[in-house]
C-alpha cells in the first residue's frame, strides 16, 4: 500500500559501474520528480516528468538519464558512477505540476561509489 | 537563482518547549510549504499556504505565509520527542501562473532535537 515506493533502499557500488533506481507510485498522479540530497541534507530536485513527458532538467550530468516507461513508473539510470554521486536520491510525486501540489516523497535510495 | 535560507541551522530544546523557525528569500513565492523529514524517511508535507499573511494550523504546529512574500515561519508547540526531524521550507511561484511550470525551492533545514 506504500504511495510512492523506490528499490533498491541502499546501493553501494564501484567508482565507474552503471546502476539504476526504479520508482513506482500508486497514486494515479501526473507528475513524478528525482531529487538529491546530499550529506548535508540538501534537497535539489534533478527531474521532472509530468505523463511521461520531461519537464525539468536540472542541470544535472547526462551521465543520469530518467525514464518513465508510462505515468506511474520514473527510473533512474546512472552511467559511469563517480565519488560525488554519492547521496541520498529521493522519488517524488504530485497530482500535476501546478504551483502548491502536495510532493508525496519515497523513503529514498542510498547510493554510496567507493 | 532563487534559493531560500532557514533559520536556525539546529536547534536542541527541552520537551514541552515552544519551537519557532523561519525561512526567508529574496523573491517572491505565491505558495510557501513545510515538509518534516524523520530519519531515513522521504519529506512529509506538513502544512502548505498560498495567501500572503495566511496562518493555518495543523495540530500543534502552526505556519504563516509572509505579508512580503518572501518569508515564512513555523511554530510548535509543547514539543514531543517524536518532533525530532528536519523540518524544510519550501517555495513555488507557480500558484498563480498556470501557464507555465515553476519548480519547488528547497531551503537547507532546521535541524530539530527534542531532549526528553
């Protein structure tokens, strides 16, 4: 019954190896959101999709490239991972993009590059 | 960019106290949020205001929406251990304008210890 579920909980991978985030939520919402936090609790959100479609980019590496294979899924693919990828990586989602809609968050996902 | 700052950083108060906390930008939002992130959880919407001057209250905290549109503040009363948390404004312009997409601003916490 969690609303917006992501796997795997941690990651602990090696400098230079690919590794992906999947998200899912089962609130019927339109827009789904990547965000990172780092070590000192942060918050940046990365990506934005609203019904499948990228709205945000936020400047972030195109070693990071979101999918969302239909509305209720965003995954998130990280090519050669490096030490300052390192955070917390959180999954949102809302009704739509429109201003002062509740962001339901995932528990996160820890990925640590050794 | 627009960014936010929160204050205090941290705070370490004895159960039962009063909290206050703020968070202040030098642009305008037309819709102020409060999320309580507990540890190893995602953020929790607490309270959200889309009105300058708005106060609305959700159990014992209570938020206002600043009059300038550039500043909000939260209140707890008689805290309890279970308040410990971070607790992040944050800010969108996009209430107004649906026209176009405006992003959520995170501010960078308060820090919240309760001690017993």
């Amino acid at each position: 019954d969690t609303a917006v579920s992501q796997t795997p909980k941690y990651l602990v991978t090696q400098m230079g190896n690919d590794k992906s985030i999947k998200c899912e939520q089962n609130l019927g919402h339109d827009t789904m959101y990547w965000y990172k936090q780092d070590s000192k609790k942060f918050l940046k959100i990365m990506f934005s999709y609203n019904n499948k479609e990228l709205i945000i980019n936020e400047t972030v590496p195109n070693r990071f490239s979101p999918k969302s294979p239909d509305k209720a899924h965003l995954n998130l693919h990280i090519n050669s991972l490096e030490l300052g990828d390192s955070a917390v990586y959180f999954c949102a989602s809302s009704q739509d993009l429109w201003g002062g809609d509740e962001q339901f968050f995932g528990p996160g996902t820890r990925l640590t590059v050794l | 960019g627009q960014q936010l700052n929160q204050s205090p950083q941290s705070m370490f108060i004895q159960e039962g106290e009063d909290v206050s906390m703020n968070c202040t930008s030098s642009s305008i939002f037309n819709t102020w949020l409060w999320y309580k992130q507990e540890p190893g959880e995602g953020p929790v919407l607490l309270i959200a205001l889309y009105k300058a001057g708005e106060l609305t209250s959700n159990g014992r905290l209570t938020a206002q929406f600043g009059i300038t549109r550039k500043d909000s503040f939260l209140n707890i009363s008689a805290s309890i251990p279970s308040d410990v948390g971070i607790y992040f404004c944050a800010g969108q312009l996009g209430q107004l304008m649906k026209t176009s997409y405006d992003k959520v601003i995170f501010g960078p916490g308060t820090s919240l210890s309760v001690i017993p």
